[in-house]
C-alpha cells in the first residue's frame, strides 16, 4: 500500500512513535500506561480513517473503469445486448463485488476493531482504577 507523504500521516507515524516510547517507558513506571493507551487508540483511530480514504479512493478508480470498459463493449456487435444486462441478475456478479468490497475495506475494519480493543482495555483498567 502507497502512502503519500501529507501532515496527517507524519503526525500519524509520530504519534505511533511517542506510544512506543510510552510504552518501553510504562515498564518503568506503572503511570505511563494508560498514555500508551490513549496514543495507541489514537494512532489506530488516524490509521482507520486513513485507510478509508483509500479505499474509497480505490474504490472510485476502479468503478471508473468498470465504466470504461462496459463503454468500450458496448462499441462492438453484441455492444447493446451487453449493457442491457444488469447484475441485479447476475448472483455472482454481486458476490464478487462484495467480497472485493470486503477486500479492500479489511485493513481499515482491522484497525477498527484493534481500536475499540484497545478502547475496551483502557475503559477496564479505568474503571478497576475507582
């Protein structure tokens, strides 16, 4: 996956840089971990939205050549019998594209879920605080 360089991602990395340090820190001192925690989460939470972005950036790419394409077939002999067909009937045409979907959201929903873990683990170790 290719990441521009852009102040989001650079504060990204960074802030995933101070949690580790928090983190090799934590052992330490037992204060340390609930900043981990929370630089974690935020890191994780950035890290989703920037692979959402992605996504749907690819997902707008790739849309605009299944356009092309269906252009492009729709020049030739059989071009109108083929653009009248629609996946609404086509079972593995909708099963394809959906696990594509699935496909290309994973890393994102990945974080997702390692970020409310995490969100899970600091509101416990909150709570065992009180």
């Amino acid at each position: 996956m290719k990441f521009k360089y852009n102040v989001f991602n650079f504060v990204n990395a960074i802030v995933f840089v101070v949690a580790f340090i928090c983190l090799m820190t934590s052992y330490a001192t037992h204060f340390m971990y609930y900043p981990t925690l929370l630089l974690f989460e935020a890191g994780f939470v950035m890290l989703s939205y920037t692979l959402f972005k992605s996504g749907i950036a690819k997902q707008a790419e790739q849309d605009e050549r299944q356009e092309v394409i269906v252009m492009q077939l729709a020049d030739g002999e059989d071009g109108e019998t083929y653009v009248m067909q629609s996946d609404k009937l086509n079972k593995k045409a909708k099963r394809r594209k959906w696990s594509q979907n699935i496909e290309r959201f994973m890393p994102a929903i990945f974080t997702i879920i390692i970020s409310v873990l995490i969100m899970a683990m600091l509101i416990g170790s909150v709570i065992k605080l009180f």
